[in-house]
C-alpha cells in the first residue's frame, strides 16, 4: 500500500488509544502478578497451585482482548471507523510506547484487538504492526533484569553463595556449604581450568529464577573478555531445605530446558525482551519466537514465528507437500521441507473418520497448552486467517485439501486463507523411525515410547490414540506425542480389567462379551493393537510390562486424585548431584 499523509489531533483517535494501551496494561499487570507469585508458591510447596496459575495463565490474555474489543466496539462504534482514524489510532499508539516496558507485547495486543474488528482487507502494515515500531534495546529495568557478580573481590566461593542467596527464599537451603563445592567441582571437571582469569570478568544472572514443576532454575553465564559460559542452575525443595540438584553448562542442554514440549516457565520480568536477549546469548540457535512462547507470552510467540514464516516465504522456492507419516483420521498435515514446521488443518465434519467435531478437537488442543507437558506433548501455535502463497502448494496437496478441508480454506487472489491451522515443530514419525532403525536405535525408543506413556498418564493426560504413528522422535532422540484428538484427562477415564468369559467362543466373537461405557479403558487390550513387531515387543514389556495392567493406571489416578504432583526433570538423571556426588558431602575446593 502507498503511504498517505495522515492528520494528528483526533480526540477519539487518542481515546480509542488510551483504551488500547490500558487493555494491554491490565493483562500484563495481571499476568505479571501471577508469575511474582511463583516464588511465594515454590516457597511453600505449593504444586498443585503452580499447576492452576499455569492453566489459568494461558486464558488470560484472550480475556482482556475480548473486553477490550467489546469496551471499543459498544463506546467508540470502533467497527465503523474510518481509514484516516484507524491510522491516526496506530500513531497515538506509537506514541504511548516510548517508554513503556513491554512495547513490543503491546504492539502485539493492538493487533489481537484489531484484527477481531477490521475487515482482512486491512491487515497491512498501515493499520496493524506488521513489523515492530518500538524498539526493544536498552530499555531500564527495575529491579536490573540479570545482577553481575565480580570474583576477583570475594574469590569463587563467596561468589557462588551471594549468587544463590540473592533471591531471598524464606526457605533455608540444607548444606550450602555442599552445595556450593558441588558446583565449583563440576564447573572444574567440565572447564578443566576456572574461565575466570581477567580483571574485569564477572558473572552475570538473571534475577528473576524460571519456575517450573517443582524445580527453580537460575540461568546466567560467566563472562571473560570474549568468552562466554552459558550455566543453569537447578534448586529444588529437600526434607530440611533447598538444595541444589545439578548444574547445566552445555549450551544444548540449557536450551532442552526450553523445548515446546515443557510447560511454560513462571519468570517474574518487568521487561520480558531484556531476558529474551540475554537467553538468546546462551541459545542464539533458539527462536526468540519460542523464548517468549516459554515464558509464558504465547502470543508474542506466535507473533514473531508469522514474521519469521512470511520472512522464510520470500527468501525460499520450495512447495508444500504431504507431512511424511500415515495420514490421520482427523486432520490434514502439511509441511514445506525447508521449514521446521509442520501444519495441521482441521477436516470437515463429514471426512472426520472418528466420533469426533472440529469444535471437540479444538477443546483437546487447548487442554495440551493448560496441563504440564513434562517433555513428551508438542505444544502448538493456533493461527486464523494464515494467508498462503497458492503457488507454494504441490497440486496434489491443494486438490487434497480442497478436497477434505474446504470449510476452512478460501480465495484471496493469489493467496490462500486457512482459516484455522495449528503449527508444530516438525517430528520424525516414531513408526517411520522404528522401520530403519538399527537394534540399538529401537531398543532406545521402545523404551523411550513407553517413558513417554507413562509420563503424560503421571501428569494427568491419557493420551488415548497410542499408536506409534502418533509419537514422534526430535533431534535428540526423545520421544514425544503430537496427536491430541482423543486425550483425556486421567481422571476422567474410567482403567477396567477384562472380565472372563461367559463361555470359550465369546472370545473368538467380533463384539465384546462385557458392557463398555464412553469412558472405560482396557489396559490389557493396549499389548495387540501397539505391540504387532516381535522385538518391539519384546523390549517394550521389559521395561513397561505395568503399563499393560490396569493396576498401573489405577494407581496413578488415585495418586493424582490425592494431589500428588510427581516429579519431572528436565534434564537427565545422570547430572543431578546426587548421582554425581552421592549421599556423601563433596570434597573441599583449595
């Protein structure tokens, strides 16, 4: 569109504003509370409450654009404004950011709020942010978004117990003492020699702990000169106090702890983009896209990954196609193979091949973004109204598409609008990943397809669907779940054993011989629809032979019902301390 003049000094252009700016303020006030309120739960043991406040937390933000649509539609008649005072809106817009904290997340409101009340026509960059106006650099925090500590002052040890003890926890830790030659032994056996050698090297943390299950991480880095050292440090409640339970310094690993197959971090930030540029220092391979999505700002999240896939557009030729795997019953799935990606349509009701309505589908997907995903559930990033390149799709997968899908898509020129999609970091199909794996590689899945089960079932999802065709492996190997048309929560399903039967040949029968509600589940049948391979078999009953049992699933509900929160790590067993070290108290550092 070609720029045009527009005239300043609109009184309703600058109310319209105002309203916008305080809807925005509101939520993040709210949401801004809620993550404060992380320390005092972690303080007290709260898990249960962590589990609500992360729930809750997600709904927040389509709360405050839905009041703030109906407060501009009922007192502005904002659906019936014209070019000149939408565009003089933007503008006072632009103004009110200056020096606002989170300009960047209130450019995103503005648009969520727009975009329910303009016509498609208008989401171009003169009516909405299609790009950022504000920039993000430099902005004052208070309290300082990361503390930097100097050894050369205190010397190694001081420096490491100021560190632990600057967040001021109630709770006291167990053997600080411990702890702190714990961490200066391992930074030793890693770094093979202290990093810290120049007068002016320090060691910066962020202030805010990331709160997540039952663990506070401390994330920071050590800086010399050029070099940098990426740590996480992870602190958990003990039987006399906190301790802590391992250090991460590899780079990779830090960056696990923010995969999308977690539940989003309870970070207290005055100004989230001075801790996204800080992380994307230890993780610059991380989309800043998915930090902000890991923080608990989904939708800024998806905000940055639609700039990113329209960027990816311009600057790629390649078609979208098919996503490899057995095409599902329930959705369309699509990728471009040059993007990490893959799409998910909704089929119309009457090519969905299940007891199943696109309404209930979309009530299954957004359960996955309220419970903890504990590492195995892929989260998704929900888009209306994605306008796509016709040209960009392979023929067969447009003729598919209009095919089964046709409800959901339609015509703009030379685009095509989808009009609801769910997009998912793209996943090796576990059963396309079990046909060419070698022994090793399968005895590794097997297993981890199971911890993978009996993973959600802890933190309260049934998955349902179990079939390896709904798993995939990710880059590092671990198993994780994508299919979420048929999860329930745990304590919602009803685990049954098969009762005997009646007679011999009742078993040989097409019909079961016993009474089935919609709810029950039969654990027991679980072994012949998921275990046909032979060795698959054989190495999945070696290690979750249980999970074939009601028993297992009985007993995890009851657990569940009583309030126990199990324990989740995001990082390997191997590195906590207590494997490391053992029971007994570490050596002395000289």
């Amino acid at each position: 569109m070609q720029d045009r003049i527009v005239p300043l000094g609109s009184d309703l252009a600058y109310q319209i504003a105002q309203a916008l700016i305080d809807g925005f303020d509101r939520h993040y006030s709210i949401f801004h509370e809620y993550s404060r309120q992380a320390t005092a739960r972690f303080e007290v043991r709260d898990w249960q409450g962590e589990l609500l406040a992360v729930r809750d937390r997600v709904l927040f933000y389509d709360q405050r654009v839905a009041e703030t649509v109906m407060l501009l539609r009922t007192a502005f008649n904002a659906q019936s404004l014209d070019d000149v005072t939408w565009q003089q809106v933007k503008l006072m817009f632009i103004g009110m950011l200056i020096n606002h904290k989170q300009p960047e997340l209130a450019e995103t409101f503005f648009n969520s709020v727009s975009c329910r009340i303009l016509d498609r026509t208008y989401f171009y960059n003169d009516y909405l942010f299609a790009r950022p106006a504000i920039s993000t650099a430099y902005i004052v925090s208070s309290p300082p978004s990361y503390l930097s500590y100097y050894p050369q002052e205190l010397g190694m040890f001081a420096t490491v117990r100021r560190i632990l003890l600057a967040v001021g926890w109630h709770s006291p830790f167990e053997n600080l003492e411990q702890d702190i030659r714990r961490i200066l032994i391992t930074v030793r056996r890693y770094l093979r020699a202290w990093p810290l050698a120049e007068v002016n090297s320090q060691i910066q943390v962020l202030s805010s702990p990331f709160y997540r299950n039952k663990s506070a991480f401390l994330i920071g880095k050590a800086v010399n000169g050029y070099q940098e050292y990426p740590f996480a440090l992870a602190v958990r409640h003990g039987p006399r106090g906190l301790y802590v339970d391992a250090l991460l310094l590899e780079p990779w690993r830090i960056s696990l702890l923010f995969s999308l197959s977690r539940a989003y971090f309870m970070v207290d930030m005055e100004v989230p983009s001075a801790y996204v540029f800080f992380l994307r220092t230890i993780m610059p391979s991380k989309p800043a896209g998915e930090i902000y999505t890991m923080l608990g700002l989904g939708k800024q999240g998806k905000t940055m990954f639609y700039r990113d896939l329209c960027s990816h557009l311009k600057h790629s030729n390649d078609a979208f196609i098919v996503a490899p795997g057995v095409r599902g019953m329930v959705m369309a799935v699509f990728t471009l193979p040059s993007f990490p990606y893959v799409f998910k349509i909704i089929k119309d009701h009457a090519y969905i091949k299940k007891d199943m309505t696109p309404a209930k589908v979309m009530t299954k997907y957004q359960m996955v973004k309220q419970v903890d995903r504990v590492g195995r559930m892929a989260d998704t990033l929900e888009f209306s109204h994605v306008a796509l390149p016709r040209e960009r799709f392979e023929p067969g997968l447009l003729k598919e598409l209009r095919e089964v899908c046709a409800q959901s898509l339609e015509d703009d020129g030379d685009r095509l609008v989808v009009k609801h999609v769910y997009i998912e970091r793209r996943l090796t199909p576990l059963n396309l990943y079990e046909v060419k794996a070698d022994e090793e590689q399968l005895r590794y899945v097997v297993r981890e397809y199971g911890d993978a089960i009996r993973e959600m079932a802890q933190a309260n999802v049934f998955p349902g669907d179990m079939l390896s065709k709904n798993f995939g492996v990710t880059r590092y190997g671990r198993v994780v779940f994508y299919d979420y048309d048929e999860i329930e929560y745990m304590t919602d399903c009803c685990f049954r054993c098969i009762p005997p039967a009646p007679y011999p040949e009742a078993e040989m029968s097409a019909e079961p011989w016993y009474p089935v509600g919609r709810m029950d589940v039969f654990p027991e049948e679980f072994g012949r629809f998921l275990l046909a391979n032979p060795l698959v078999r054989e190495i999945f009953l070696t290690h979750h032979a249980d999970l074939l049992t009601p028993r297992f699933w009985q007993e995890t509900q009851a657990r569940i019902r009583a309030g126990v929160v199990e324990d989740f790590f995001s990082y390997p067993q191997a590195l906590r301390f207590i494997r490391v070290f053992g029971r007994h108290p570490a050596r002395k550092i000289d």
